[in-house]
C-alpha cells in the first residue's frame, strides 16, 4: 500500500475504490459519526459539494432502532438519494436489540451498520455502552459475530486505543473483530477517557492495520489536505474518516478529491445553506438549537470566531439566525489557516 501511494499521489489514491464487505466505496474518505452534527441536514450541505466513499448517521440507540418512524425520527432519519452510501451507526450492548437494529438497517437498504465502540460520554458508558464495550472484549465480540449471522450488509466497527494506552490491545481486538466478521474499522487512537484533549497516536494505526487485512479508515485530528497526507504516508491506512472538519468546512471532502478551493461567498452560502435545511428537517426549537451547536465548529474558521458566535447563540428563530449570519459573515471575516478548535473547551 505505501507503494502504491509513493507512485499515485494521495489524491489519486483516495479517489481509488475500496470494497468493504461485499459493496465498493468509490473514495476512501468517510464521514465520521458525530452526535447531533452529521445531521440529515450536514450530510445534505456536504452532498452539494462532493461525496465522500461514506456518509454516517449520528449514533442511533440500537434498542430503538427496529421500531423507530423513520419520517418523524431526529437521527434514524435520511434522504433517499444518500441511501447506497449511508451507514447507520448504533449503539448498545444488548445483543437482541443489536442484531435487530442491523436486520431494520438492511431491510431499509442502507450501505451498512456500524457499532459505535468509541463514544466514552459517562451516560453512555453507565449502561456498557460506546467504548465500554471495550472493556468487555468478549461481549463485544459476540455481538460483532451474531450481527454477522443475521445480515449480509457490511458491519463496520468504530473503536478508541482501549482504556489504557497500550496498542496490544487495539490490535488483538481488530483481529479478533475480523475474525468474527467485520469487514472495515474506523480508529480513533486515543484512550477512551480522553476527550480529545490529547494529540491522537497515530502510530498506533499503522499497527491496527498491519494486524487485519480489513480495510482500516484512521481517525483523529486531521483538519487539512496535507495532514490527510500525512495520516496516510505515516500509518499506510487504508482510508481516513474525518470528523470535525467536516461541520467546520463542509467542502472538505471536495476540497481533498477535487481540489475544490472555496471563495469568499462560500462561506456565507453554506451558512445560509446550512439554515434552510436544518429548518427543513426539523422543528424550529430543535433546529435553533442543532444549529447553535454546528456554529461552535462552523465559526471556529474565523480569526475572532468566538466573539463572532455571540451574534448566533444570542438568536432564537430562523429570522434571527438569518440576520445574525448575514452581520457575521457579510464582509468575509479574516479567516484562520486551521480552525481553532480550543475555543471549544
Ligand atoms: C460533537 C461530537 C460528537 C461525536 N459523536 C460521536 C458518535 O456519535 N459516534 C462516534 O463513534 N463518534 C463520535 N464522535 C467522535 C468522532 O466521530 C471522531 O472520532 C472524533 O471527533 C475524532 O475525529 P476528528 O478529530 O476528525 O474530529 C463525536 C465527536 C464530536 C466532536
């Protein structure tokens, strides 16, 4: 693979198919899951610009999942013209709820499931699950391998280093997932109590890939073209999955695959895009508040962005919104190389 990518060039190599499962991705970018951000409106504002291999659902609550109303639901929720490239993301540790939550993804021909074993948040954790699980390797497997049994769709994994900083474990535990019939893993290589505080390892994703022969997405503080680059030359990954960067800069995936360069106006438009759909999806409450939160990530491109974010989170229907976007972002503020993400703590 580092040979391959050596002759190529990155770019060319991320725009070459993969085959997860028995399905092909046609890039190796994918959407990383994220909790109340890769809404159905994010995924939409993306889609405008370029697609990535992947699109992710927020995670999903497995138990809820088999009966959930897709037309009403705020997360199991999607457009149909996504539907070949979208995984949907669930969480939980009760293997009947599990295996059925994947039978309902596949009946509704979705690309495939994935099981979030990443997410630490201690409510979560309580219960077993997100990156519990990884506390429980055996309960984890079994899971992995009675979804197996019950769907033919691809079954992807997303898990962190472990609970301790120790990179035996992730790579036993990727093999151990292979063996009970994963077929793609998304790493994220931080220990689970770190909020991404810390710089990920991403040594450690080099070793999780050398030990299955599954394709491995890395993950982890990638914000820009050239740390994608970098991700691949230093861990020879099969793929990356972008995260953050994604709500900050919509266009990144086409930014990575096309050489899309935004210009002053794109800004604006994919705020003001932004708005619409999120007031398309979702009730005006919901929507305020969903749109608050992706402002936090959207605004850290701008050199004042906090103080900036004040117009926003101050604005409490879509009139307000617009008006506030229009003040914020009318002349272009001065713009930061990589988004400062730490004005988020
Ligand atoms: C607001 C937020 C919500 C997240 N929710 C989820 C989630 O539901 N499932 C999951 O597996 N990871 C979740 N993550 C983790 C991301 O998918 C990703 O692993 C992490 O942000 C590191 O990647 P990045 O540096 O590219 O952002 C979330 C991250 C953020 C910032």
């Amino acid at each position: 693979m580092f040979f391959t990518l050596n002759i190529m060039g990155f770019e060319d190599f991320l725009n070459t198919p993969i085959k997860v499962g028995e399905k092909t991705l046609k890039n190796r970018l994918v959407l990383s899951p994220m909790a109340s951000l890769t809404t159905i409106a994010l995924r939409k504002v993306i889609s405008n610009f370029s697609l990535p291999g992947l699109l992710y659902t927020e995670m999903c609550l497995a138990k809820i999942v088999p009966t959930e109303n897709k037309e009403k639901s705020t997360v199991f929720r999607w457009r149909e013209a996504e539907e070949d490239i979208l995984v949907c993301q669930i969480v939980g540790n009760e293997q009947e709820h599990m295996v059925k939550a994947a039978q309902r993804i596949e009946e509704e021909g979705l690309f495939g499931v994935d099981i979030n074993m990443g997410c630490s948040i201690s409510r979560l954790c309580k219960k077993g699950y997100g990156a519990s699980l990884l506390r429980e390797p055996d309960k984890a497997i079994q899971i992995v391998s009675s979804i197996r049994k019950a769907v033919n769709i691809p079954i992807l994994v997303k898990f962190r280093t472990g609970w301790d900083d120790d990179p035996r474990f992730p790579m036993e535990f990727a093999k151990k997932l292979e063996d009970a019939g994963a077929d793609g893993l998304i790493f994220h290589p931080r220990v689970a109590p770190d909020v991404r505080n810390r710089q990920p390892k991403w040594e450690y994703i080099s070793l999780v890939k050398k030990s299955v022969s599954i394709p491995v997405f890395g993950n982890g503080n990638v914000f820009s073209k050239g740390h994608v680059k970098k991700m691949l030359d230093l861990t020879g990954c099969d793929g990356i999955a972008l995260g953050r960067i994604s709500a900050v800069r919509p266009w990144i995936f086409a930014e990575i695959l096309d050489d899309f360069v935004p210009i002053p106006e794109t800004f604006y438009t994919t705020a003001s895009e932004m708005l619409e759909e999120i007031f398309t999806y979702f009730e005006p409450n919901r929507a305020v508040k969903l749109y608050k939160k992706w402002s936090f990530y959207f605004y850290s491109n701008f050199f004042y962005g906090h103080s900036l974010l004040k117009s926003i989170l101050k604005s409490n229907s879509y009139q307000e919104l617009k008006e506030a976007i229009k003040k914020t972002l009318i002349p272009l503020p001065k713009l930061n190389a990589i988004p400062n993400l730490n004005f988020l703590h």
